[in-house]
C-alpha cells in the first residue's frame, strides 16, 4: 500500500497500491496513475491521471469508479476513444462557415499567383456570403442558404456571383475533407444548382472592352508619342506588343531580350498561366533602349517610388489625360485583332497566338503547339509599320499581307 509520503519521495519505477492501482514515476516532476485491468485476456493500462493534479486519496477514488464501469461491461480505453471522436465530431459541427474559408484561403494563397487573389477571395465573401452563413455551422449549410447567396445577384451582378458560388463549393468541399461536414455540395453547379437558376448566358449580358476604331490608332498614336513620361511609353509599348495591362507594367528587364527583340513573360503573369513569348517590332525595342532605368530596380517601366514599377492606374490616366476615356487599355488588343482580320492575310491562329488567347479546338491547339515566332514576328512589324505611320497618307496605306 501506498502513503501520502511515499508517493512524494518515489524513484523511477511502477510502485503497486492495490486493487489493479499503480503509480508510475518517471522522473520527479513526471508521475502518474495508472489502472490495469485485462478485457479479453489482453493487458490493458487505463490513464487516470497525473500525480500533482490527483492525490493518492483521490487516484483510489477514480480507480475505484472505473473498476465499477468494468464490472458493468464497458471496456474502458475504448469508452475513452469513443467520447474523444463525439467531442471531435461536437467540434467540427460548432466549426463555422467564416472559419473554414478563412482556413482554407491561408492553406490555398501560397499556390495563388498573387495576394491580390486572396483580397479578392475575402471581399467577395464578405460582401455577399458571410452576412448570411458566415457564422452558421459549415456543417447546417443546405441549398437554400446557398441560394441566400448568390440569387440576389444572380441576374445583375451574373459573374461575380458566379465566383462566390464557385468559392462557396471549393470551401464546403475543403470542410467535407476535413470532416466538418458530410453529404453532397450544396453549391455545386452541374447536375444541382443549374436546375434552380437560369445559365450565365440566358442572364449575363456581355460587356466589350470600350476599343478605339483601328483607324483611328495612327493619328492617335502620334498624340501619344508627343507625350511625356513613362506611363505614355508604357502605354505605347502594350499597344505595339498588343499586351494586357498588367503583363506590360509588370515587365522585368530579366524577362527582356533586346538583342535577340524577345520579351517572355513568365506563366506567373499570365491569364492562361502559361509562358508567352512575344517578338517585338524594331520601334517598341528602340522604346525600350530609351527607357530610364534605376540601379536594383528589375523593373522596365519604372514608378514614382524609388524601387517600384508603374501602378495599374498609370495607363488609364494617360488615356484620361488625352481625353479618351471612352476607350480602355484592353480595347487596343481589340483594335489590333479587328486590324489583323480586315486588313491583312495573316492566319487567324497567328493572331491569336500573339495575343495570348487559350484554344479550345484539340486539332487547332496541336496544330499551333509551336511559338509560331517567325510568323508572328512579321505579325508583329506590320502592325508597328501601321501604327506609326502618318495618318494622313493612311488611306494611300496598301493592306498588309502576311504569309499563309
């Protein structure tokens, strides 16, 4: 039998007090009591606490209440796991909906191209989806709560809320994973929710980047280049290369070519996620060359700040500048593909290539699995020939030709 004092001075070792009660000492500041017991005919340890939280009067208390759970039958380690997974299961049903997407957006945004990525996540969800189920049960979310959602703004607002039911679906699936919740989506659209609300297409209504009449560009562009700053070369730059915005004022000197009049833009920056290659015209690399640059500064069109490239307001505010607002920067590359069909023979894959688009057709797409860089850089000088010659002879112009 154990006393009060020999507990406190025990050495390592496993000292028995009776009727299956020990107490294990590992060390002096580690003590513990243990139950043993057979089920089965298996030795089995029951945990009932450690010594400087359970005193010896106290150990043969619960000893004695747990030999009593046996003698009725229960078995119990196995009660022990059984009680731990309802607390788990209790947990996971009290985990909330606003818990589970900000869980599974800071496990996601590492593998995000970008942090605006994640802002846009956030926003979207808390502007729509956290008023109404933010802080339900992820585990009570149900169609109509869904629907809550997204069906205000279905009709009017048909593309964002197209995102917030795709992010509502990706975090209901992370919660199914992580079982804080069972059964099928709710937010998923095929085979479910395209029965309730009517498609994109019947309810959206598509929205053109404002272009400038391909006509109108060299006159243009001749105002543009009067203009100062390197928002204006910028400006220039991504109508000569037909680029994005944000792929043009994202550039790095690392990603430029100059002798070899190559500009590759990593997948990273890109919409389709996939490396673009761009030939450039003889003008947009004599732009370039002229471009003030800055020690430790990578990139091409440099910003305000020391150590910083143009915001994504620079552009725009030329436009605005020159009282052309009712075109946006996206438009020019409308402008180069109307210019590209109407004018010239240059196949319909080799422009749509230089502007980067996906390709739908399995046949096209392993048609043009190369660069098509020859092709494009021809592509690429007629369309810089055009946009830099003088308007007034424009109609005297005769149509480009390129090469089948």
């Amino acid at each position: 039998m154990l006393t009060a004092k020999k507990v406190e001075r025990a050495k390592p070792g496993r000292y028995h007090d009776g009727h299956g009660l020990y107490l294990q000492v590992r060390n002096a500041d580690n003590k513990s009591w243990l139950l043993r017991y057979e089920r089965d005919g298996r030795e089995r340890w029951f945990g009932l606490g450690p010594a400087h939280t359970f005193s010896l009067k106290e150990a043969r208390a619960r000893s004695r209440a747990a030999r009593q759970l046996l003698h009725t039958g229960i078995d119990l380690i196995e009660d022990r796991k059984a009680k731990k997974a309802e607390r788990a299961l209790a947990a996971a049903k009290a985990m909330t909906f606003r818990q589970c997407a900000e869980s599974y957006i800071a496990a996601k945004e590492r593998g995000w191209t970008s942090s605006k990525h994640a802002r846009q996540w956030t926003a979207t969800l808390q502007t729509y989806v956290y008023p109404y189920i933010g802080n339900l049960p992820v585990a009570a979310i149900d169609i109509g709560l869904v629907l809550r959602c997204i069906e205000p703004i279905w009709s009017a607002k048909t593309e964002t809320a197209s995102r917030v039911r795709g992010r509502v679906e990706s975090i209901l699936d992370w919660a199914t994973v992580r079982k804080y919740r069972t059964g099928d989506n709710p937010a998923r659209w095929q085979g479910h929710l395209e029965h309730v609300l009517p498609t994109k297409s019947s309810v959206a209504k598509v929205i053109h980047h404002a272009a400038m009449p391909y006509a109108e560009l060299p006159d243009f562009m001749r105002h543009l280049r009067e203009r100062d700053g390197v928002a204006a070369r910028a400006l220039e730059f991504a109508i000569l290369a037909a680029a994005r915005s944000g792929e043009v004022i994202g550039a790095r000197w690392a990603e430029v070519d100059l002798a070899a009049r190559l500009w590759t833009v990593p997948a990273s920056r890109m919409k389709a996620g996939r490396e673009h290659k761009v030939p450039l015209s003889v003008h947009a690399i004599a732009l370039l060359r002229a471009l003030p640059t800055e020690d430790g500064n990578p990139h091409v069109f440099l910003g305000p700040r020391s150590g910083s490239g143009l915001s994504s307001m620079a552009m725009p505010q030329v436009l605005k500048r020159m009282n052309r607002g009712d075109v946006t920067i996206h438009g020019f590359r409308s402008a180069f593909r109307d210019w590209s069909a109407e004018t010239t023979n240059f196949p319909n894959h080799v422009v749509e290539m230089a502007l980067a688009h996906t390709i739908g057709d399995k046949v096209e797409a392993a048609y043009r699995r190369g660069d098509l860089l020859v092709k494009r850089r021809q592509l690429a000088e007629a369309w810089s020939k055009y946009c830099t010659s003088p308007p007034a002879v424009q109609d005297k112009v005769v149509p480009i030709r390129g090469r089948s």
